[in-house]
C-alpha cells in the first residue's frame, strides 16, 4: 500500500535486551493487525523500535497509532514482569 499519510513511533528502551522482548511480543501481531486502509511496520537498531503506520487516511492513521501505542504499553508492562 501507498499510503499518502504516515508517522514514525520511536520506542527507546534502557537495553537492547528489553526491547528485544516488547518487539518478540510484537512482531507477530503486525501482519494480524494491518487492514484495508493502514499498516505498519517494525524495526529494531539495539535499544530502539521504531514503528511506521501508514495510512489511506487520517482517521485510519489516528486508529492505527491508538493500536500500536496500546499494543506496545501492554507489551512494556508484561516484560517488567518477567
């Protein structure tokens, strides 16, 4: 998909190790997630993830954000658990 808008969700964890574990709770509900109008993709350089949402529109980016930012709070607070 060629999305005319996207945004960039930058994530950066105290090490590499931590966010190696929110992007192994993560990577599998990317291609489960995305939709007609939106999605996103995810990438790790050590301590950081960074997610690209695109989207046909802005209610679609707005919503696919939303998803990915909730997504990701939730994997960050099953990780301190462990």
């Amino acid at each position: 998909m060629t999305a005319p808008h996207r945004t960039v969700l930058t994530f950066d964890y105290p090490d590499a190790e931590r966010a190696r574990r929110v992007e192994r709770s993560l990577r599998p509900e990317l291609g489960a997630i995305d939709g007609d109008r939106t999605t996103a993709t995810l990438t790790r350089d050590g301590a950081t993830l960074e997610f690209t949402v695109a989207a046909e529109d802005l209610v679609a980016l707005r919503a696919g954000c939303n998803t990915w930012l909730t997504l990701t709070s939730v994997a960050e607070a099953a990780g301190e658990s462990l």
